[in-house]
C-alpha cells in the first residue's frame, strides 16, 4: 500500500512538472514570435518566476512537510495563494494570448471576457470574497481536518487558492484588455478591505488552535502568514500605485511591465 502510495505521488508530481513546463514554454515561444511588438523580457522572467513558486510550492520537501507542520503549510499558501498569483499577472498572460492568436480565435476569447458570467467573476468585489472568504473557510478547524484527509479536496483547495489569488490581484492591478475596469480609487478600497481581513485571519489562528497540529506550530504559521502576508501586499499595493501614477501622467507602463 505505501509502495502505491509513494508510486501515486511520483506520477502526480511528474504529471505537474510537466505541466508547468508546457506553460513555460508556451508562454515563452508567444512571447518571442512578440518580439517585433517589443515584448518586455521581464514579463517573461516573471511568467517563469511564478510558476517556480506554483511548483515549489506544491512538489518537494515543502508540499511533504505542509500536511504535517502548519508552518509549512503556511510557506505554501504565502507561495501558491499570493506571490505566485501576483507575478503572473504582472506577465499579462490574456494580452500575450490575445495577440498570439489569429482574429476570429481573438474575438472569442474577446466576447467570453466581456461575458455576463466573467464580469461577475472578475468583479473586484466577488474576487474579495472567494480570495479572501475562502481562507476563512479553509482554516475553519472541521474543514481544514477534513480536506486533509481528502486527496480530492486537498487538491481542489490547492488549485483554489491559485485562481482565486489571481482572480483578485488581476482584478486589483486591471493592466489586462478587460473592457470592464474600475477606478483605482475602487480598487485601492477592496486591497484595504482584503489586507485587514487577511490581517485580522491571521491573529484569529494564532489565538485559536487547530486540531491535530501543535500549538506553538499553529502561532508560528499565523504569525509567517501575517508579516508574509503583508509582504506580498506590500509589492501589490506598490504595483497598483505605479499603474496609478502612470494613468494619472499619461505614460505607458509596457516599459517594465
């Protein structure tokens, strides 16, 4: 049975290293045929750098460790949740796509983003809500025991926790062809919203104990999330003041991003 086990988990994290080497790749092979319309190298390095830390994250001595130390468990929602999220939107992953493919596939991809359906689920607000309401959730003391006992759930957070944390940071900074945008006044009020709520989350585990996981483990995960946690904010509210400035002066922000 162990045998099985640890033959599963082998197959699971080749099958993801393959994947992320195929977004990789992808991204990179767009991003040179860009290369006459000036494609900014940093994008690229940011693409690469968020999926080193979606891989880091989820395969390795991180990813063993997170389902038995919370601190770990920690590392890997600072990784997987907010910094992964935040440099791949930094990439613009839909403009590369949109100008990669041809018209008539274009103009799809165009008419599902301006879709009732994607304006509801990129609304800043409703973004707020799964990012951030979704970890209380998690870290409810009888959903987090249970999910870890689950491969499935387990799984479904773990890929929750990204698209939820890139829905919000695109829906924050707004530098993708969206036609729907909201002003940064709007913008900077929901980051507020979600940095005190992520804030306030934080303190709640660290007073509060979770079962099956040590006390002094639980407060050092609590405490990592929270200064880790502002840290990653940190770099976003810097992002949104750049493109902020930037609109406010006119300028074009495609010379770094």
């Amino acid at each position: 049975m162990r045998d099985n086990l640890i033959n599963y988990f082998d197959s699971f994290d080749l099958l993801i290293t393959l994947l992320i080497f195929l977004f990789i790749v992808g991204y990179l092979v767009a991003a040179m045929k860009h290369q006459k319309k000036s494609w900014p190298n940093l994008r690229s390095i940011l693409w690469i750098t968020g999926f080193v830390c979606i891989l880091i994250s989820i395969i390795g001595p991180i990813a063993k460790l997170s389902h038995h130390f919370f601190v770990f468990h920690m590392i890997m929602h600072l990784l997987l949740g907010m910094l992964a999220p935040f440099l791949i939107a930094l990439s613009r992953p839909i403009t590369l796509l949109l100008t990669s493919l041809k018209t008539h596939h274009a103009r799809r991809v165009t008419r599902l983003l301006r879709s009732a359906p994607f304006r509801l689920l990129a609304h800043p607000i409703t973004t707020l809500l799964l990012n951030i309401g979704g970890l209380y959730v998690l870290y409810n003391p009888t959903v987090f025991n249970f999910i870890h006992e689950s491969t499935f759930w387990l799984i479904f957070v773990h890929i929750h926790l990204f698209v939820s944390g890139y829905l919000f940071t695109s829906s924050i900074i707004a530098i993708e062809p969206f036609p729907h945008k909201f002003s940064f006044l709007f913008r900077s009020s929901i980051m507020i919203i979600a940095l005190a709520s992520h804030d306030i989350l934080s303190k709640l585990l660290f007073s509060n104990q979770l079962d099956n996981l040590g006390f002094n483990d639980v407060q050092s995960g609590a405490v990592l999330m929270y200064y880790g946690g502002d840290f990653v904010d940190l770099l976003l509210i810097t992002a949104l003041c750049y493109f902020w400035y930037n609109s406010a002066n006119a300028k074009k922000t495609s010379a770094f991003f």
